[in-house]
C-alpha cells in the first residue's frame, strides 16, 4: 500500500523559509521520480519541482533559483527547501511519484499548507 505523507508546512512570513518533507512507503523509492506539487488557491494543482533517480532536478520557472528538491533514499524521503517565500508561493504542496506527461503516479496524500503573509 502507497503512502506518501506530506510535512513541514505552517504559516510564514515573505522573505522566510521553509523545508517541506514527504515520506514515503509501498514504493521502490530509489527507482523513482519524484516531485513536489502546488496546489495555489484557485488553480489546478502543478508541478514545481522533481527529481530522478539520477539526482537530476527540474524546477518550474516560478521557482528557479528558491526552491531546491532533494531526496534521502534511505530515508525514502524528499524534500522541498523553499527560500525567500513569496506570497504567491501560498498553497497546498503535495509529494508523489511524477509519471507519464507529468502527471501523479499515485492517489494524493494529504498535503501540507503554506500560506505566505505578505
């Protein structure tokens, strides 16, 4: 059975930074890509961040250069390190397995909520 467990969110200030972790089970951690979603209020939910196997990232262009992805595979954990928060950075994030066309492998966690006070 998947599992992917989302933490690390909270409310913040702009300029702030925050680490987001995502644990997961019931998958060969260390074969996958993985990534981080945002869901801001309003919109579909997008892909910002992922990272393969390899180590090899790819960031949105929203988030290039704030946001830093990283994996622990022994841990079968990734993380998301978001600097100088924005408020349009608010959101739901979300971990998962990044399939075909970049669309989710896996049914949601729960998420865990930034909300970016300007």
């Amino acid at each position: 059975q998947v599992q992917l467990v989302e933490s690390g969110g909270g409310l913040v200030q702009a300029g702030w930074s925050l680490t987001l972790s995502c644990a997961a089970s019931g998958i060969i951690f260390s074969l996958a890509t993985m990534g981080w979603y945002r869901q801001a209020p309003g919109k579909q939910r997008e892909l910002v961040a992922r990272i393969f196997s390899s180590g090899t990232t790819n960031y949105a262009d929203s988030v290039k250069g704030r946001f830093t992805i990283s994996r622990d595979s022994a841990k079968k954990t990734v993380y998301l390190q978001i600097n100088s928060l924005k408020p349009e950075d608010t959101g739901v994030y979300y971990c998962n397995r990044v399939g075909l066309e970049l669309r989710p492998f896996y049914s949601w966690g729960q998420g865990t909520q930034v909300t970016v006070s300007s």
